[in-house]
C-alpha cells in the first residue's frame, strides 16, 4: 500500500548510503550462515530491541523484536531513556544480545532462533552509567564484557570499562576496571564510548566512537593482549564527504571474505540513519570508508559495489503504510512506553481498534505523558501520511487523532462531545522550567448528524514536504468528514529529541476516564513525495 519509499540498492550491483533512511540508531551486526542480522537501540519504546535481516547488507527487512516491553519503571515514557546502544552475538549456537540502561545497568538477553522469541532479560551488572555493552569470548574459553560510562549518571565518561563472565553470559565474576582512559593526554579520545571488540590476526581490535555525536569519528584500538596496553589511531573521519559524525556501528565480513562496517549517521529530526563503509587494512590497522589524502583513515562512501551474497537479493523497502490485517498493527509500529494487552481490541479483524485509555490520571493529559500512542519512524525525506478513523464507538470526552512527534510535538485530533464531534490542534513548547506544556485550540465543529452522515468518519492528512527553495521540510494536517479537506492552520518544523528521531503515530485517548470507548483506524497510507511529484500524480 503506497508509492514505494527510500531505496538503497541502485540494482547495478551498486548501491548508495545510507542503506537504511531509518532511525535505527547504534546498529550493530552479525552474520549467521548468508544471513546478517541487525539490532539497533530502542530507548523507551516498545516492543525494544528491533531485529532485521537482510542476504547483502544492503536491503533490509524489519521481521521481529528480541523484548516485549522495558521494564518496571517505563509504564509511562522516559523519553530517550530505557535500552541504549545494543551489541548482538552468536555463542556456541546461541545468539546474545547485551545492552545497557543508564540508570538500571546491562543487561543480558538470549535465543536459539533470533526470528523466535527471546529470553527475559537479566540485568549482570546492576547500577547507574554502565552502557553500550559488548560481549566477548575468548579463544582460551575465558569470557568478557566491554563497555563504556555515562557521565550523566556515573560523573566521568571518554573511558572503557571491562569485567570477565560466566561463559554462558548470565553473570560478572571479576570486577569492572578500566581498560581504556581517553582522557589520558598521551592518547587523547574524547567521548569514547559505544565499544565493539574483535580478533584480527592476533590483535584484539575496539571499534569505537569519539568526539561526540555530530563532530564524531570512529577510532580502532589494538593490542596484542585483552587488558592492554592499547593503542589508538583514527580510522573514519567526515572528511569531504560531508558526513557528519560517521562512527558507532558493527565490523562484519561477507561472504566472500570482505570487511564492512556499517554505522549511524545523525540526520537530525530523521534520527540516526545507517551507512555501509568498505573496509581495509593498513599496516595491520583496520582502515573503514575510503582512504582519501590521510593514510589509514577513510571517509564515507557515497556509492560503492555491494558486498557478496549467496543469493540475488530482492530490492527492499522499509514500509509505514499500513492495512492493520487481522486487527492488528505491523512490525513498523511502537508504542511511546511499555505497553499492555488492552492497548487494542484485540478481537476485531478488520481496522487497528485503538481503546481510548487515561493511563496517568490527567483530566486531559498531555500527549508527551501518553505511552499508549502507536508511532513509526520516517522512512523517506518527504511524504504524505494519511489514515482514515472510525470515531463511532469513542464515549463522549475521549479523543482520537494523529501526531508528529519529537523534541517539540504537533497533533491534530478529534474530541467527542455531546452534540458530535470537535476538532483540536495541538502544538508542544517547553516551559521555563524545562517541562512540556501544549498550546490547544478547537479549530471546528461537526454536529451529531454531519458525522452520521460521514458514517461517523474521519481523514486525517499530514504532509511533510520543503516550501520552495527551503532547506527543511514543513508539516501541514488536514481533515475532512465530508470528503472536502480544510487546512488545520498548522504549520510545524519538528526535531530530534536527544538521541531519537521524529516519528508520525496515531493515538485514542480517554480525557477524563480510565477507560473510554475506542477509535478504528482503517488504514495508515505513507507515500513518498519524491515519489509522487516523479510520477505526476
């Protein structure tokens, strides 16, 4: 359903970066057999922890989550809190996934079937600023974890962390100690963190970011021993490529051999987007990207030939149009905290049945404090986003309508009253204090028999497109009951919110009572714009 969205594979046997335009942020990569698999980190929202798959690295396909939900204390959102900076593993056939929490520690999941389901997590190393975790087995049996440190929790960060396992990764049994101190003016790497080890030719390797997010570059640390001593040299930088920042990803060989390194991109209100570098040596130094006037550091490539693959791969989009089969909303879809069962009426079959619940006891709470909104990430620059609502079964008071969200926040909505139906745009800004508040206004009416005339119907539209000659897109919500669309009067540039990109969603929500009646939503239709204008339709 939809005009087709963002593409990498240019079917040449080339592609282009990134290859996935997808917030998908801190990816890290394994192959198993012709199969890579992917993980990226999920902060608070669920279900966590994203599994992808692709035959060439290249073209990706969204097919399952390794958790359910957080954990206590993420019933409502902790917005760019909760599961940071995953690494995945395959053990002895066993595939792990560790990660850390910022505030809770790391923790350690684990499966036979990465496609299956995955076990509860298990926090081995509990307490504030351990993060970005990556596990490690030996080749003399011994086991261990490498991390970083949150400064914002622990009060120092730029140094790595390491503490042995349990062979089966269900415990520590040493204690943690730095293994890495980028703050050491001999070998200076500020804001190092994000670690993934590997073995090389009798070297252990790190592969990690420093210099911060947007400045960033990737550094390689090497030494003949686990513990140390290392050294470090830069490996990727921006360059003349303009690619901000290209650090924090995964080391991965195909199947002919060949290294790749696959990595975040920060993209501003698109979130983290991925890349996929070419990899080389020199000097027995691991080299990413291009080499291009500086010897052993490369930059971002903005094409290059497809890694190997056992099969020819089909050409893969990530969707966010939605038909909602069997009541039900795809994998493309997150909800803003933990979420529970009564989320959704889970015995229709035909239409994502949204129940309008008040989960934290406002008269009319804000939509930032809401974990039961449903949103997806941007998956393409431009487009048009629209669904269409069954507001028939909404209780008077409840409200149901559609959201971009991020740092700052635009909705448009419809409220059940006693004679029909209002319509309420709303628009996020923070206070003085730092807090969320909404601007709200009730921009039109429909009375009871207007509505029962649209069989108690909706459209909602958003369009998120540039206004010529502007550098960034511009959101636009319309609605229409009578199939006449009328412009809310909105007007909004959205943004990142620290880590995490805009997401468009969809939401029912009781203004007053605990639990409220229900909204369908018939379908979720995202087309690209560039698509679109391409076509002439």
């Amino acid at each position: 359903m939809g005009n087709l969205l963002y593409k990498s594979d240019l079917g040449d046997g080339n592609y282009k970066n990134p290859v996935l335009f997808a917030d998908y942020s801190d990816p890290d990569v394994i192959r198993h057999e012709n199969t890579y698999i992917m993980t990226a980190s999920s902060f608070n929202h669920t279900p966590g922890l994203p599994i992808l798959v692709s035959t060439d690295m290249v073209n990706w396909k969204l097919v399952n989550y390794a958790v359910e939900n957080v954990g206590e204390g993420f019933e409502n959102p902790r917005h760019s809190e909760g599961i940071w900076a995953p690494a995945i593993r395959e053990h002895e056939g066993v595939f792990y996934i560790f990660y850390g929490m910022p505030d809770e520690g790391i923790f350690m999941i684990k499966t036979e079937d990465p496609l299956g389901k995955w076990s509860l997590p298990l926090n081995i190393f509990p307490g504030k600023g351990y993060i970005d975790p990556c596990p490690f087995w030996d080749e003399d049996g011994r086991a261990y974890v490498i991390h970083g440190y949150a400064k914002s929790r622990i009060g120092f960060n730029s140094k790595l962390g390491i503490f042995e396992m349990s062979n089966d990764g269900s415990k520590k049994i040493s204690q943690d100690e730095i293994l890495f101190d980028g703050t050491n003016p001999s070998h200076p790497a500020k804001t190092l963190e994000g670690p993934k080890i590997y073995k090389r030719d009798g070297f252990y390797f790190i592969l990690a970011p420093a210099g911060g997010v947007r400045p960033g570059y990737q550094v390689a640390l090497r030494s003949e021993n686990i513990k140390g001593p290392y050294e470090i040299r830069t490996i990727m930088h921006t360059g003349g490529s303009g690619i901000n920042g290209p650090h924090q990803g995964a080391l991965v060989t195909d199947i002919a051999g060949d290294d790749w390194f696959i990595h975040f991109r920060d993209m501003g209100l698109y979130g983290r987007v991925t890349y996929l570098e070419p990899v080389s040596m020199r000097d027995g130094w691991i080299v990413t990207g291009i080499e291009k006037g500086i010897p052993g550091c490369g930059e971002p490539v903005a094409k290059y030939r497809k890694p190997a693959s056992a099969e020819r791969s089909e050409i893969t989009y990530l969707s966010a149009s939605d038909d909602f089969i069997d009541g039900k909303p795809s994998l493309s879809w997150q909800w803003m905290a933990d979420h529970r069962d009564d989320f959704i009426d889970k015995d229709n079959k035909k239409g994502l049945v949204l129940n309008a619940l008040n989960l934290n006891g406002s008269a009319d709470p804000l939509l930032w404090e809401c974990p039961n909104i449903l949103a997806e990430k941007l998956v393409c620059p431009e487009f048009t986003f629209e669904t269409k609502v069954d507001l028939s079964c909404l209780c008077e008071n409840d409200r149901a309508g559609i959201i971009m969200t991020g740092g700052c926040y635009a909705a448009l909505e419809a409220i059940k009253t006693k004679d029909g139906i209002s319509i309420r745009r709303i628009l996020s800004f923070n206070t003085e204090d730092g807090n969320v508040n909404e601007a709200r206004e009730i921009i039109d009416d429909f009375s009871e028999k207007e509505m029962s005339a649209s069989n108690g119907k909706i459209v909602f539209k958003m369009r998120f497109v540039k206004p010529f000659m502007a550098e960034t897109p511009v959101l636009t919500m319309t609605y229409s009951v009578n199939e006449k669309m009328k412009d809310s009067g909105i007007l909004f540039t959205p943004e990142d919110h620290t880590w995490v990109g805009a997401k468009t969603g969809i939401y029912a929500i009781s203004r007053k009572n605990a639990k409220g009646g229900s909204a369908k939503f018939e379908y979720v239709k995202v087309e690209n714009e560039e698509a679109i204008n391409e076509s002439g339709n």
